[in-house]
C-alpha cells in the first residue's frame, strides 16, 4: 500500500475530504481508491481557535503500479508503506513438563496469558483478586463505606490497577516489531473502538476496560487455559538454579519450568517473598506527588480556544519542568473529564489515582503533578527501600485526614494553611475525602519543587495555577519502585523465571505492559515446546 503522512484538514471534515484530498495528492480520480486506512490522527492546535487533524494514511488504489504513483506524486509525503504484520515465534524443543504458570491478571499477565494459550501453551493464571464484576462491588463498596479488602480493589484482581484508571493506551516505547500495534488489535477485538488503532492519544475508558478483560479471560480459558481468582502465590520452588514451581496461600503446590511474575507495581508482599528467596532486584527511581483538579472548560479554552470541546472529546494537556534542585516534575496519567479515586490497597495508608469512564463527561480535568526520587531519598539503600519510602507517604496521607482522600486548595498548600471551603473547582471523587495539611504528607523539598513547577506551568497553560485548584495525595503509584532483574532471554538468573510488566520495573502503563507480556510469551514459546 502507499503510505501518505502530514494530511491536514479542518477537524469538522467530511469522509470524503479525506478521500479527496488523498487522491489529489496522488493525481488520481477519487473513484480510483479503493481504500485508505487511517494510521495516525493527531491534533494540530498551533492555530487555535482554528483547529485540524494531521493523518497518516495507507491507500490501495485499483490497477495502477504503487511505485509509479510514489513516482509521480513527487511528495516527500508519499512513499510505499513497509510494515510489517507481527509474526509470533515458532516453539521451541525443550519440554515444558507442565503448563506456565502466570503470577497476575493485570495487562502484562493477561496478554502473555492470550498469546500463550492461543500458541497451545494453556497456561494457568493465578490472581490474588477478584474476577471484575465481584471486585467492582468491591471497590464501589470500598468508595462507600471506607471497609478495604486488601486482596481486591483498585490495584489487585482481574485486568490490574489500569481497570481503574482512565484506560489510556498511549505509550512511549518505539517497537518495530508490531507489538504496540497487535496490543491496540486485541483490544479492538474483545471490544475497544477501533479508533484507538490511530488515535494520537487513544484511551478505553475504566467502563469499557472492564468487560473487555472479562471477554479476554474467557478467551485463555476457552483455548484451554485456567484463570484462578482469589489465589496468592506465596511461595517460589527453585532447585539447582531453576523454578520448578509455585506454593500458594490455600496450601497448593503447582509444578512448573515455567513462571511468569506478572505481578503489578503493588505487590508489596511478593517483593518481599521474592527478595528473602533470594531473586535478584533492586531498588529503582520513580516519582510521587498530587492529584490537581481544574475545571475541564479552563483545559478546553487553554488548549483549544473554546470552553465546549464538542466532537474532540475534552482536552488533555502534558506539562513537564526540570527545576533548580535538579527534580523533574511532570503531569502523569491525565484524566480529561474524570475523578480522583482512592486507590488504597493497604490497611491503614492511603494512595490515589485518577480515573475517567469512555465518555470522559466529569465536569473536571484531573492529572497528578509528580516529582522524581531516586534510592538517595529512600529510608534504606535495600532493594525495598522504594516500598518504604511509599508506605511512609501512604500512611501520612492516611493519618492527615482520618483515612479519607486529603484535600487543599492550591492557594493554601502553597501558603501552608488549612483549607476551609472550594471555589470554583468542586472536587471529583471515588472515595470520601476532607480538608487536610496535604502539605505535610510529602517531605519539604518535593513540596518545594512542586511549588516551583507550578508557577512555570501556570504561563503554559492559562489559569493551571488558579488558587482554588484542588491538590489531593498520596500519588505513590505511579510506577514500580522495583526492578526485578532478567537477561536478554527475558530469565532471572533462576532459569525458567520470567519477570514481566510493570511490577518487575519493565513497563509503564497498559500498552507497554501488554506488551512486555507479549515479548515474555514469545521468549516461552522460543524455548519450551507447546507439546
């Protein structure tokens, strides 16, 4: 096919512009195209109010050579398209004497599962959590009533922590091989609206993530595979430097040559387990910070010079500063028309995280304004020293407003004072909250560097620093503050172990863990075969 990139048209265009303009470019009649795909659609905003749509296409065109039509478009724009379809590996000889055994059902967990299963693999997966329909009852309990039930809610059971989040699939990892695109595929398939296949920042929504997960799982378990809900590994067999299976809460014993940690980025006790087992990891760098809310009409006007999104859905923003004590601070997970939730998974500390349903129809814009930390700021320099420092912020956040979300207007964190009524932002929530000193929660230098971010990014979007915009903490979990080591095969120095996702520090959201899934199921099938 012929690729065509860099297609503008105003964002109210017909069907047929595209088309039009396509063939015009190609010097050919319309009725000569017999399909074009979009690619890639994103956002030109320099111009705003006016405002367009940049594509990336691929054209077939009836009867006409595609290099001849290249040649005489004469555009740097036109060229032949050469990607190639995603191709799963061939099985390997060695025999698996079992089934793979998969630790999580969060993004990295299910895709390895689906690919495994579909090569003939019937894996089983184990998921400390409920199945989505009973932990969406239990963390719509949770939001109610404060009662947290420590093995299901918004970070474990089926479809993992991004089952409660906005369902954004973007991702920055540069993959030749297809994954990216075969992971945005499979979503389509069990149900995502095909336009996240070339949207510039495609999202699900936590709303349609959910039956989505759920259609997944029956996949694995139609092609033969096994999905246990409620089922914590507890415990890791190895015998002369290889895993030859797992221990699990209820007593069990599975043996295995194959182990997948799929095991998310809050599987605290694990790490544990892991670690006093001797596996390999260290302590990584990751970020902490605020939830901010502002009116989802300030965003709109900010970014596309008008209050009513209309058909461009609400408007999304990414802000990032370097400050002078050298800290990064950088928007992370941005919810467009969305709620800040409380994301707690342990007794007596407190975590949130933002959340947005398909429609993104909240009233506000949410996103967390975080700060990096490295091994220097944690508590210890153990390979759990990240995990510290985060229960240690998780437990002030819980403690400052007696378990509920903590909240205080921008103004008053900067000026260190309690806050006693909203202004214009009504805070958004999933979970009960009150006014706390949400400035004691964080220690004073990443409150200081946040401060400062926030000035610079009050003159890159209009109205950012409003002084009633609404802080909310603890964002702790932003990514894993562990890395559990593997080689080039994708192994922990235990053969047969196979650290995968977010959790073993080898992702950073949806896509890119399903992805990792996936390069950790091919890394199976290339040794073990399917026999």
């Amino acid at each position: 096919m012929i690729r065509i990139t860099q297609l503008k048209l105003p964002v109210d265009h017909s069907p047929e512009a595209l088309k039009k303009k396509v063939a015009k470019l190609l010097r050919i009649a319309p009725e000569e195209i017999e399909k074009v795909v979009i690619c890639r659609q994103s956002l030109d905003a320099r111009k705003k109010p006016e405002l367009f749509y940049s594509y990336t296409v691929d054209v077939q065109v009836a009867g006409k050579r595609e290099e001849n039509l290249v040649h005489k478009a004469k555009s740097n724009q036109v060229s032949i398209s050469k990607e190639k379809p995603y191709e799963f590996p061939k099985s390997g000889e060695e025999s698996l004497g079992g089934r793979p055994v998969i630790i999580g059902a969060g993004p990295a967990g299910l895709f390895c599962g689906l690919m495994l299963a579909r090569a003939g693999y019937k894996p089983v997966i184990l998921e400390r959590g409920d199945d989505v329909d009973a932990r969406q009852e239990k963390v719509e309990k949770f939001w109610e009533t404060g009662v947290l039930d420590p093995s299901s809610n918004v970070q474990f059971g089926e479809g993992g922590a991004g089952t409660f989040s906005d369902g954004k699939l973007n991702t920055l990892v540069k993959d030749s091989s297809g994954r990216n695109h075969l992971v945005l595929k499979i979503f389509c398939e069990f149900g995502a609206d095909p336009a996240i296949l070339y949207e510039q920042k495609p999202h699900i929504g936590t709303d349609v993530l959910s039956g989505i997960v759920k259609r997944m799982r029956e996949e694995i378990i139609r092609l033969g595979g096994e999905v246990h809900f409620r089922c914590q590994m507890t415990g890791l067999l190895v015998k002369d430097g290889a895993v030859c299976g797992v221990q699990t809460a209820d007593g069990k014993t599975i043996e295995t040559k194959a182990v997948v940690l799929a095991i998310g980025h809050s599987a605290r006790d694990t790490f544990e387990m892991l670690d006093q087992t001797g596996i390999p990891m260290e302590a990584k760098s990751f970020a902490v910070g605020l939830r901010i809310q502002h009116p989802q009409s300030v965003i709109n006007e900010s970014q596309y010079g008008r209050k009513e999104a209309g058909n461009l859905g609400p408007a999304s923003y990414k802000v990032t500063a370097q400050t002078t004590s050298g800290r990064g601070v950088y928007s992370f997970c941005m919810c467009p028309g969305g709620y800040v939730v409380n994301a707690s998974s342990e007794p007596g500390r407190l975590a949130v995280n933002g959340m947005s349903y398909h429609d993104r129809a909240g009233e506000n814009a949410n996103s967390a304004l975080i700060v990096t930390v490295g091994p220097e700021d944690y508590p210890d320099q153990s390979p759990l020293g990240g995990v510290a420092f985060q229960r240690e912020l998780e437990r002030r956040a819980f403690e400052v407003a007696g378990g509920k979300i903590p909240v205080q207007l921008y103004e008053d964190f900067k000026e260190n004072r309690l806050s006693e009524k909203t202004g214009r932002v009504t805070p958004a929530m999933r979970g009960q909250w009150a006014f706390a000193d949400v400035r004691a929660i964080m220690p004073e230098a990443l409150n200081q560097a946040l401060l400062e971010a926030m000035e610079r990014f009050g003159h890159m979007i209009h109205g950012f620093d409003m002084p009633d915009a609404v802080f909310a903490g603890i964002e702790s979990r932003t990514s894993s503050p562990v890395r559990i080591h593997r080689n080039e095969k994708f192994e922990s120095e235990i053969s047969g172990l196979y650290p995968c996702g977010e959790g073993a520090g080898y992702a950073g959201g949806i896509t890119s863990a399903g992805m990792d899934g996936v390069k950790v199921a091919e890394a199976i099938a290339r040794r073990f075969s399917a026999e």
